[in-house]
C-alpha cells in the first residue's frame, strides 16, 4: 500500500497494513487506537504527530525522526526499530498513559539519555547499544532481553526487573539499583566493577584444574 497518511488528519480506530512511509514526513497528524501492521516508516519523519494507544506489529521504524511526536500508550510487536532518537519526542503526556512497550522487537543503536520512562517494558528484545544514561527507568521490565553493549550511567532503575535480561553491564556503584531485580548467572556482572575479590568453593576448584 502507498503512503495512506495525510499531514494534518485525525485517524481513530483505523488498521494500516502494509503501508510504505519511507522517507515521507507527516506533519501534525493524531492517531487514536490505530494498528500498523507490517508497515514501514524507515528515515520517515513524524513531525508534531500524536500517537495515543497504537500498536505497532511487524513494523520497520529504523531511523524514524520523531521530534515534537507524543507517545503515549504506545506498544511495538516484532518489530525493528533501529537508530531512534527518542529524546526528540514530546513526553509531556507520557505519565497519563500506559508506559512504552516493546516485545521481541530490536531496539539497537536508540537513545533514551536522560527520559523519564517509569514502568517501561522491553521484553525478549535485542537492545544492543542502547544509551540509557541518567534515564529514570523505575520499575521498568527488561526480562528475557540482550543487553550487549548498552549504556547505565547515574541511571534510576529501582524496582525494575533484569531476571533473564542477559549481557548487561551495570555499575552498581553509579546507578540505582534500590530493590532491582536480577537472576543467577547473569548477576555476576555486577560485580565486575566492583573493587573486590571473589574466592570460594569455585574459585578453589578453578585453581586446582589449571
């Protein structure tokens, strides 16, 4: 399907199938429980937009431009969203929704430095490279995804939940981590960047083997 979206227009309860916005911008539109099925805004700009309780399945965001866009109750579902920006968006309207909501979707190379993103959910994604630097993360679910490479910097995450999240790299020293919930075996990053040292049953065992 080609571009079926006006600037300027007020979409409710509509379905998008296999729209192609690549490189399109849309200015000012407002879209209310809409659903965007295998749909692709690569390099789109959504300009002033208002996306309000839209799910998103199947979609290709990558390097989507979002300044001045509200996202509230938004929900992203096996999709790629690669190279976002979201620091560019307008979350002024963000605590009267639901939180953001990613599963099973990639979410490489995107910056949340410095948002407020209490409770939000990022569920058996790949996360690679992600900078959530003095982001307030409070409460948010990381369960089952990969964190390889991404960025915790001063950054509030109490309460939230990392048990199965896997490749993370957290400084318990420079971020919160106030009731944080972690699982074995993964939580022994933890203590990479601590200035300790680990000796025990294993640590005899490993000695003894060399």
């Amino acid at each position: 399907m080609e571009n079926p979206i006006i600037s300027g227009e007020r979409y409710t309860g509509q379905e998008f199938k296999n729209a192609r916005l690549d490189g399109h911008q849309i200015i000012s539109s407002e879209f209310v429980d809409c659903t965007f099925n295998q749909c692709s805004f690569v390099e789109t700009e959504l300009i002033k937009c208002r996306f309000v309780n839209c799910v998103f399945r199947d979609c290709d965001l990558s390097l989507v431009k979002i300044p001045e866009t509200m996202l509230p109750s938004i929900c992203f579902e096996d999709s790629k969203i690669i190279g976002v920006n979201w620091t560019q968006a307008d979350w002024t309207s963000a605590a009267l929704g639901k939180p953001l909501h990613f599963s099973k979707s990639t979410l490489n190379h995107n910056t949340f430095i410095g948002l407020s993103l209490k409770g939000m959910q990022i569920l058996n994604c790949n996360v690679v490279n992600v900078d959530f630097r003095e982001a307030d993360l409070t409460g948010s679910d990381f369960s089952g995804s990969d964190l390889t490479d991404s960025l915790f910097l001063h950054t509030k995450l109490r309460e939230a939940n990392l048990a199965r999240a896997r490749n993370y790299s957290i400084n318990p020293g420079l971020n919160d981590l106030q009731a944080a919930k972690f699982s074995m075996p993964e939580a022994i990053a933890l203590l990479y960047n601590m200035d300790i040292e680990l000796t025990g049953e294993d640590a005899d065992l490993e000695s003894a083997s060399q």
